[in-house]
C-alpha cells in the first residue's frame, strides 16, 4: 500500500463465516498486539461484527464476514496495490 497510499503499509484482509467468528478473530489480534506492546490506534466495527477495522499503525486488519467481504470487494478498490499472500503451510 506504501507505493499508492500514504494511508498505511499494509492492508491485512480477513474473512469469517460468522459475526462471532468475526469478533473472535478480531479480539485475538487485538490481544495478541497488546501482549507484545503494540497499542491498537483505532478498534471500529465491534458492536456488528459484519466488517471489524483495526489500525495498528502501518498496519490495518479488515475483517469481514464473508458476504460483507463480497460486497466491498476492497481488493477490487485497491487493485493497483501489490499482493502479499501469506503461506499458512506450517512445515
């Protein structure tokens, strides 16, 4: 995002089935950030859990339930940004 946007470094896209899910996922990053000292500069979304923001600086996490991340499509808004996939292959 750094190249297009003096906004943050980074966008963090998420997706969860559920509201609950969402506000799971949410309170985990949260928590996981304080535990290591890094404040959360802005937390908005929580009371729907339909699309949750956490700012965390050169950092944002967007987290949706899954047709709210349809509908916004922020991949699509953001299009001209490079992507950085994530291996969640553990070995």
């Amino acid at each position: 995002m750094g190249k297009i946007s003096n906004l943050c470094d980074y966008f963090v896209i998420l997706e969860a089935e559920s509201s609950k899910r969402v506000d799971t996922i949410a309170e985990a990053i949260k928590d996981g950030f304080e535990k290591t000292g890094i404040k959360i500069l802005h937390y908005e979304g929580k009371n729907t859990c339909l699309w949750v923001l956490l700012d965390i600086g050169d950092v944002i996490v967007h987290i949706f339930r899954s047709d709210m991340r349809e509908f916004y499509a922020l991949e699509r808004l953001w299009s001209s940004a490079e992507a950085v996939k994530l291996d969640n292959d553990k070995n």
